[in-house]
C-alpha cells in the first residue's frame, strides 16, 4: 500500500519564534505521542523533536506530520549518520538535530532546504556548525557549564543562534535566555516521566503551560 502524501510544509520560524523551544521527545511509544501533542499544542509549544533512537521514531514523525501540518513544527533528533538523515526525510521531518558535528550531515540537510541544530561544544565546533550551515547550533550538553557560558560564548560569536539542551528547565529559562540563548531544547524535564506514566494529562497539561509561561515570559532581545 502506497503511503498518504506528507503536508509540503516546511519548517516555520514564525512559529518557532512564538515559543522557541525545542521538546524532545524520546522512548515514547505512540499511543503517548497520540495523547501528548494535543496537551502540547494548547498550552502553546509549537515545536516538537523525535529522536531516531527511539523504537517507530519514523512512524512517529509521520504521524505527527499528517495530523498537525501547520500547527506544530515535527523534526528529528539524535540524527548521526547520513542513514538516520535518510531516514528522517523520508519520514517528513521538518528539522534535523544531532548530538554531534557530522559536516555530512550538515551540508545535506542545507543542500535540501532543511534547517539543521547541529551539536556542538567548543567555540571552534560551534563555529565551525554555523560556517557550514547551521540554522542554530545545539549547545549540548549545557548541563555543567550553565548559562554563563552561553554569555561567554556570544560576546566574541554574537550572530550565532544558540540552542542550549540539557539542564535547561523552569527555574532557569530566564537565565539561559539572559545569556543570549536564542532557543531552548528540553526533555526530560518537559516530558515528565511520572505524569506520563500515571496518565496524568490534567497535570501535564499544566506542566506544558508552565513551560510556555516562562518561556512567553521572557522579553525578547
């Protein structure tokens, strides 16, 4: 059986723009996505990411596209190889973020108009992300050197776009944001393990707007 046509959208930066925060979804099966992206788009995130490590990942973001194709930006993540790039394309995925700097990676997805989140640590390898491409780099993990180390990154590299993943949550959003970050990718700290577990969807609803509240906080630089 010939697979639906994906929506021809592309990835929105209006969109990305009114809540910049990348949630990153990991080792969820598909009936919790099917109940979590709803909870997620009415509390007014925008901007969803699978990893390709997780089991259905390409059935996932295919899903994801047929039923939101203009509310919700759908891409993917832990993309290493040019395989899991294939693989991620042929699924529909919007954007593309890795854990780490694979210049092949990097030049395909500029080479095929999709945005591209490249992992990166060192200024040099941030650098070098954004030379070859990079739509924002992914500042991963930001968990040990914490926000002021984006501020000390952008003071000599300030027209890099700065995606600041791991350790990033509610109490410190405004301090990331402070620093010049110019988006935030969230995980575990979004998806929270216990509620989705319990199927608590009031209180992940609420979660969700916590998160979109101090993001919409947060004036704009």
């Amino acid at each position: 059986m010939t697979p639906t046509p994906l929506p021809s959208t592309s990835f929105s930066w209006p969109l990305f723009s009114k809540a910049p925060l990348v949630g990153i979804l990991r080792h969820v099966p598909m009936p919790v996505l099917q109940q979590v992206i709803p909870l997620y788009l009415r509390a007014g995130l925008t901007t969803l990411e699978i990893t390709m490590n997780s089991a259905g990942a390409k059935d996932m973001i295919r899903y994801a596209r047929e039923h939101f194709p203009t509310e919700l930006n759908v891409g993917a993540g832990t993309v290493c190889t040019i395989e899991d790039l294939d693989r991620a394309l042929d699924a529909g995925a919007q954007f593309i973020v890795t854990p780490i700097l694979n210049k092949q990676v990097i030049k395909t997805c500029v080479k095929e108009g999709v945005p591209v989140f490249p992992g990166a640590y060192t200024p040099t390898e941030i650098y070098k992300a954004w030379s070859l491409g990079a739509a924002m780099v992914k500042i991963f993990p930001a968990t040990a050197l914490g926000p002021s180390y984006i501020k000390d990154v952008k003071a000599p590299l300030p027209n890099i776009k700065l995606l600041p993943t791991g350790g990033v949550g509610l109490e410190n959003i405004h301090l990331f944001r402070q620093a010049g970050a110019d988006g935030y990718g969230i995980g575990s700290q979004l998806f929270d393990k216990t509620l989705i577990q319990e199927q608590n969807w009031k209180a992940l609803s609420h979660h969700f707007e916590s998160f979109h509240k101090a993001v919409s906080k947060v004036p704009p630089l």
